[in-house]
C-alpha cells in the first residue's frame, strides 16, 4: 500500500507515466514468492505493475518500483516511504523494503495502516479504483485479485490483504454503506477465512454504531462475537485494531499498543525463524484457549530452542523447511520437504 501511495505520488509528479517500461532486474527477479515471475531484462508498464501489486502482490515488481523511485536502491526507497508515512501520521511505522517481506526492524501498527487506506482514498481518488480490481488481463495472462472480501461483503470496494509467516494474516478493508464509509485493520489472523470473517464483523459493528442499517454481510455472522472487538476512530473512518492468539501457550494475551478510543497495537515484522510461533499483538484479551498437550508443548519447546551446529546434526535431522513468503494471503503458505527413513536391506543384518 505504501509502495502504491509513492508510485501514485510519482506518477502526479510527472516522475513516472503510466505507460512507461520498467525492465526487471536480477535483484528484483530474486524476491521469493508471491511474485509475477519476470525474469531479469523483461519489462511491463508501470500500469500493469500496479495491477500486479494490487492484485497478485508482487513482491518482485514491488521491489523494481522501489528501485525505480529509490535511484537504484531499494533501502533507499524505503527510507523515503518511511519518512512520507510520518508526514502522513503513520508515526508507529518504519519500512526497510517495498514489499514487505520480513524484516526485523519493518514494524507498523493496525492503526498506521488505517489511516495510510484513508490517504490513499482521500489523497489519491483517481486512482483508488485500482484497488476494487478483481481481475486484470495482462496479455495472455490474468492475473485475480486475492481480496476475496470484494466478493463475500457487500460494500467492499478495496484495499489489499496480505500475508507472511511471521505475523500472519492480515488485510485493510474499506466498505462503503448508506455514504458511509469506514475502514479496518486486521492483523495477524491464522488464516485467511479467519482474518476476513473477523474483519466483515468488525465492520458490522462499526456501521450498527454509525446508525446504518446492516443486514449486507453474510461473513459477520461467523466471526468472532461482538465482545471480543475493539475499535479505534481515526479522522472519521474506523480503524480495528487485531485479536491475535498465542499459539502453544495457556491464554491468549492484550499487548499493550496505542490508538485513539481504543488501542492500534503494534506489530513487529520479523524473520521466520525468528518467531517459531506467532506472537499476540492484541487489543483486548480473546476467551483463554485450552492448554496445550505435552507433545504439542515438546513441540514449541523444540521449535523454540535455539538451532544447533549443523556439524552436531545427522543428514536426516539436517533437513529444513522451506518457507514460501507470500503477500497473497493465499492457502499455500508453507513447503516442507518430506521426510522418509532410510530402506535397509533386510537381507543383511543391521550393524
């Protein structure tokens, strides 16, 4: 969303034009999945990679946009996004890289991220209708929105979903009702269905406050119970701060964030393997979840401890996941090779 904002800015600008050629780089081609797949030297419109962004989020074309604007250098462009957020009162927010993907010091909050969806519709609305597409045919190839709240909730016009291992996932949703609008965040949800549902609830909640009438969102009715939802005003929009659960421990906890009305809580973008288990960036506490099993407790344990040398580590022990990042929100979220015991010959005795 924010790589959009500066390319919206840049085309306003005159600096970029819709019709101009962006050629893949090596660097950029190198950006794991969810990705268009360009290899280096071949080249799209700036247009087409908006709808790449929006659509399938990219990470490859974000990362060429960011070295397009950045003069080369993606840390470039992100220092730039981050000083543009403050200007634009996502203070909480810090960018290291154009797509998103971990990094230890990326951080942003439920609440920053509400109130960048209101820029983008308020600063930029010729061009927020990029983010109400569903699908966008780019030569032989179609490319299909992964907001599938555009279809499941009345009233969804935008903004974008988005996912990594680390802090699962999360969307920014703007429905409009009765000329009202509002627009909420959610982070962290342990799927995609989940993330939604509870999104579609807290909008209902906010329009029943605004005195508009519900009765369009058949996902509400799944979601979490109205008890377990907070929400936060941001310059007459409605921004919903996230309920995360710990997983592997007894309780599910609220951290403590900011925000106004309610509490925006922080959610800190780190490297897989850095958090074996997603933590809670929650604004009110969800119902206790049943303490885990022994084995499911070996198993954080396990997953927690600190990693061995790879010297002290048999071949078959020596095996890793291999974990696919994607921005998409998408079900396959995880690869991990299978493990098989080595076959013995049965004829010949075991040593």
């Amino acid at each position: 969303m924010m790589t959009l904002y500066m390319v919206f800015e840049a085309l306003r600008s005159g600096e970029l034009q819709l019709d101009q050629r962006l050629y893949m780089t090596e660097t950029a081609a190198s950006r794991p999945p969810s990705k268009l797949g360009l290899p280096p030297g071949r080249s799209l419109t700036v247009e087409n990679a908006i709808y790449a962004l929006v659509t399938k989020s990219a990470n490859d074309v974000a990362s060429l946009l960011g070295e397009t604007l950045g003069g080369g250098s993606e840390a470039r462009f992100a220092q730039m996004m981050t000083l543009r957020a403050r200007a634009i009162g996502m203070t909480s927010t810090t960018f290291r890289n154009a797509s998103g993907l971990p990094d230890v010091e990326q951080i942003t909050t439920a609440h920053d991220m509400a109130t960048l969806g209101r820029r983008l519709q308020r600063d930029f609305p010729e061009r927020y209708h990029y983010f109400g597409t569903r699908v966008h045919r780019m030569g032989t190839i179609a490319l299909r929105n992964h907001n599938r709240m555009l279809d499941e909730y009345e009233g969804v016009d935008g903004i974008k979903t988005g996912y990594i291992n680390a802090s699962g996932f999360n969307i920014v949703s703007s429905a409009r009702r009765d000329n009202v609008r509002l627009i909420v965040a959610v982070f962290g949800g342990s799927s995609w269905v989940e993330r939604d549902r509870h999104a579609a609830a807290l909008l209902e909640r906010g329009f029943a406050q605004m005195g508009v009438g519900g009765g369009y969102g058949a996902m509400a009715s799944q979601s979490a119970p109205a008890a377990s939802l907070a929400m936060a005003a941001v310059g007459g929009t409605a921004a919903a701060t996230a309920l995360r659960r710990v997983r592997g421990t007894a309780q599910a906890r609220a951290m403590p964030g900011r925000g106004v009305a309610g509490r925006a809580v922080p959610s800190r973008v780190a490297p897989a393997r850095a958090v074996p288990a997603r933590a809670a960036t929650a604004a009110v506490a969800r119902r206790a979840t049943p303490a885990p099993t022994q084995k499911a407790a070996a198993r954080v344990a396990r997953q927690s401890a600190p990693a061995r040398s790879a010297g002290r580590l048999s071949v078959a022990r020596r095996a890793t996941a291999t974990v696919i990042e994607q921005g998409d929100g998408g079900s396959r979220v995880r690869a991990t090779p299978e493990r098989r015991p080595a076959r013995r010959n049965p004829a010949r005795p075991a040593r």
